[in-house]
C-alpha cells in the first residue's frame, strides 16, 4: 500500500474537492484557500498545486469508477430482469469477487485500511457464493421432486385417459429451471 497523502492525512480531501467545486475554481485557487484553511487550522503543512491536483485527479477516477459500476450494475439487471433472484445474486457475487481480483492485481492502490480485512472480504464473497450455489441446486431438486408428485398425481387422476397423460408428461419435462 502506498503511503497516504497530506490531504488524507490531515482530513483534507473533503476541503479540497468542495473547494474545487466541480471544476468551477482552479487548482491555484483551490491550493490557495486550502492553505488557508490548513493556516486557520494551525497545522504545521501546505500543500502544493500538484498535491492538490493529484487529490482532484483520484477524486475524478473514483467519479468513473461509481460510473463504470453503476453502468455494469444497470446491464446486469437489464440482462437478467426475467431470471430467478439466485441468477441475480450470482451475477453481483461475482461482480464483487472481480472487483477484489482487481484490487489485488494493482496492490498499490487498494482501499482497504488492513490487507486482513480485504482477505476477509474475498473470504465473505466466496462463502456467499457457495451458500448460493448450494440454496441453488436445493432449488433444482425440489423442482425435480415436485415434477414427479405432479406426474404421480395427473397419473392417478387421469388412469382413463392415457393420451392426455403422455401429452402432459412431455410438458412437465420441458419445464427448465433457467
């Protein structure tokens, strides 16, 4: 992990993206009430223009990133609108086990205060997902039992017409859990 900033440090980030205020002031403006701030404030630092343009620069990045995740997340749904709840449980689940792939890949920028509680993360995700797959093929095999008692019920009440019994076994059996 790399070492935090000034601003992150000393609570600053906050200051300085309200400062900027979307991009209506500019970084020397921005640097200047910052440091003002930072005098008010009697702390013994400043921070330069590239700190404050660095802390604007990863501010905009995470603006993308929500982006990114918030377009990801609006297709999952869009694609998976007319499935069962588990489909769209697995499709988070393994959108999160993603993100954290990723966030391992490029260690130095990892958000997690403590490398154990990203481990416990991952941890968590893979433990949801195979709480799911297992609630998932219980599913399938209640599905697979409840298919047969219809079939040994239809049997029973329909013993005079055996026609209509074959014509209902083949629609049972074309029933799909998707």
């Amino acid at each position: 992990m790399g070492a935090k900033s000034k601003a992150q440090e000393h609570g600053l980030v906050e200051l300085i993206i309200d400062k900027w205020d979307g991009g209506k002031n500019t970084i020397v403006y921005v640097t200047e009430e910052v440091n003002k701030k930072i005098q008010e404030l009697g702390l013994k630092v400043t921070i330069s223009r590239e700190g404050i343009r660095r802390v604007i620069k990863s501010h905009k990045e995470e603006i993308e990133d929500t982006q990114k995740a918030i377009e990801a997340a609006k297709a999952m749904a869009e694609v998976l609108k007319d499935y069962p709840g588990t489909e769209m449980s697995e499709a988070v689940l393994m959108q999160m086990t993603s993100l954290i792939a990723k966030d391992l890949r490029t260690i130095d920028s990892l958000e997690f205060d403590d490398p154990v509680d990203l481990f416990q993360s991952a941890a968590r995700v893979a433990e949801a997902q195979l709480k799911l797959s297992n609630y998932r093929t219980k599913a399938i095999k209640a599905l697979e039992k409840a298919k047969e008692e219809i079939k040994k019920e239809l049997q029973n009440a329909i013993k005079s017409d055996t026609d209509l019994l074959q014509r209902l076994y083949v629609i049972i059996d074309k029933v799909e859990v998707k």
